[in-house]
C-alpha cells in the first residue's frame, strides 16, 4: 500500500482551463519525480481528452484512497465520477460552466478532507474561475477563502514565494482608495505573526527577518506625505518587535524590494496587492508560487489565472506548477522535521 504521508494531490482546477496541459506535460516529466508521488483531483475523462488533443500518449490510470499507485503512470482519482461532468467530451476549452465549477469545488473540498484524514501529505491546486465556482453556488472570492473555511481556519494569509522574493499582503483584492481605511494596528500585526511563524515552521527560518514596508512614497516622510506610517504602520512594528518578532520598517516601498532580494530580509510585509506584486512577479512571472500560510495544512499554488485563451493549446507554462509541487514538498519536510525536533 503507498504511504499516504509521501502523497501529494493535485487538484485539476477549472476542467476547461490549462490545468489538466499542466498536469499532463508535468507529470509526464522526471521533473516530477523525487521523494513525494502526486495524486490527480480530478476528470479521467477530461485529462484524456487534453491528451489526445495535445498529441500526448500518458498511461493514466483511477485511483482509490487506501490503494496503491502504479508507477509508470498517473494516477487520477475523481470525487464524484459521472456526475458533476457527465460528458466529458462536450466540453469546449475556454468556456467555463456551472458544471466545470461544481467539479473544480469537488476536488478541492476532497483535497483538503483527504489531508485531514491522513490520506495525503499536501495539496498543490491548478487555477479556478471565480465566476464558475459562484455560479455552482459557492460564495468564496477563490480557493484560499474556501480551504480555509473547510480547515475551520481563520489565522492565514497568502505569500508569494520565489528563490528571490517572498511577499505578504495586508490587504489583497482591494480598491486602492478602500486601503488606507483597512489598515490597523491588529491586522498588520496578525499578519506579521503569521508570517514569521511560517518563516519558521514552513521554510525552516529561525528568526526570520521581517521587512514591512509604507503605504506612502518615502514611507511618509515623516508625515510630510501621509500619517499611516505614524499612527499604524509604526506601532504595529513595536507590537512586533516586543512580542519576539524581528520586524523592521515601515521602509519606502521604492527601495526596500531590493534589500530583500540582496539577502537582507527573508520577506516583506507589504501594504496592498499591486504594492506586493508587482516587484514579485517581475522577478517570478513564470517560477512564482502561492502558499496559504497559517493554515494546518500545506496548501501551494500555481501563481496565474485559468488562462483560457490558451487553454487546450499545448503552449501553457508548467514552471509555476513544478515550482508549486516542489515546494510544497519541502514545506512538508520542513514542517516534520520541526515537528521531531520539538518532542526531543
């Protein structure tokens, strides 16, 4: 029987979208082999028919909870096969349904039951459609919403990771003029707490340095430019600080990206998405990775959309999802061996 804690499931994401490419040209790789063995959430049917439409030849193969993996092959297991795609091969890629967003819900919510009964270690989930998971009757903006009401989670956050860069967003698919009234004392503190405590037990950083950046140019300038550096930003960092963390700033968001990429900082704590991501995906358009932190289970992501007018085109990139699996591998190991050192 394969041990369910070296099992990492990837979910399919949108069915219609470049999801099942990237699974098929991934896993078809040596890329993606080393110490953990991946499980496809999702449509035989569908990864059969991406198949053929890219001209590809993969031994895939239904999967059971509990039963061995074949290797040589993928192994796919389907939460509910034959009815929330009864058809397959009726679907056109690039056009979503209510029913590809029943499907890609299906493979998340049985993801994270499967990790929480043990039965794998991780999960590294491919993208979804927003509109297709609300028109199946799902109310979360995306995935990190819903694992994380599945997990009963309400301490997490999103990061952004690369082998130059980790960023975290105080607040994410906000409108700029809504920023300034969301930020606070608490919120930029409990971010900070839930960053570090990744830091440690998720990539293995003791005393993890902590870069936050302003919200203003200059940070402020002392005021000359805004005060939220003054009243929040600053505070939040000296609540920090007296509660053990290494937390430095608020720095002028202009130059502190830099520093972080020079080594002095393991991460910056950044204001607002765009402030965040910008820097980031120029250093990771194609290699970025979207970790749920916080969270009591390890959950990566590719870092981009469904890509539907590529979809079933066979040009898709598949560095995020190999970037996304490998990590997820090592947040796993790095959360085990914590785990062994703390009961010595």
């Amino acid at each position: 029987m394969s041990d369910p804690s070296c099992l990492i499931g990837i979910t399919m994401g949108c069915p219609v979208g470049i999801g099942p490419e990237l699974i098929l040209r991934f896993l078809s790789r040596p890329a993606a082999e080393g110490p953990f063995t991946p499980i496809v959430l999702g449509n035989l049917g569908v990864l059969k028919k991406c198949a053929h439409d890219l001209g590809l030849n993969p031994r895939l193969i239904s999967w059971q909870p509990g039963r061995p993996v074949t290797p040589g092959a993928i192994s796919v297991f389907d939460p509910s096969p034959g009815t929330t795609l009864p058809d397959p091969g009726k679907l056109v890629w690039g056009n979503p349904t209510i029913e590809t967003g029943r499907a890609m819900a299906a493979y998340i919510e049985e993801a994270v039951n499967l990790i929480l009964k043990g039965e794998l270690a991780a999960m590294v989930t491919c993208p979804i459609t927003k509109s297709a998971l609300n028109a199946a009757g799902y109310t979360f903006p995306g995935h990190t919403e819903m694992i994380a009401s599945i997990c009963g989670s309400s301490d997490y956050a999103m990061m952004m990771a690369g082998d130059k860069l980790r960023v975290t967003l105080v607040t994410i698919h906000s409108s700029l003029s809504d920023v300034p009234d969301l930020l606070s004392l608490s919120t930029i503190t409990k971010l900070i707490r839930i960053t570090a405590d990744s830091l440690r037990n998720d990539f293995g950083i003791n005393g993890p340095r902590i870069a936050v950046t302003g919200l203003n140019p200059h940070a402020g300038e002392g005021g000359l430019f805004g005060d939220e550096e003054i009243r929040i930003i600053r505070p939040a960092i000296d609540q920090a600080r007296s509660d053990g963390w290494q937390a430095f700033g608020p720095f002028p968001p202009d130059t502190i990206f830099a520093k972080a990429v020079d080594g002095e900082y393991d991460v910056v704590v950044c204001m607002y998405h765009d402030q965040g991501l910008i820097p980031f995906k120029l250093l990771h358009f194609s290699d970025g990775v979207n970790v749920t932190i916080g969270l009591p289970i390890v959950r990566t992501s590719v870092d981009h959309g469904t890509a539907y007018d590529i979809a079933g085109k066979g040009v898709a990139d598949i560095k995020s999802l190999k970037a996304a699996y490998r990590m997820a591998g090592e947040i796993v190991i790095n959360r085990r061996k914590l785990k062994r050192e703390e009961s010595l």
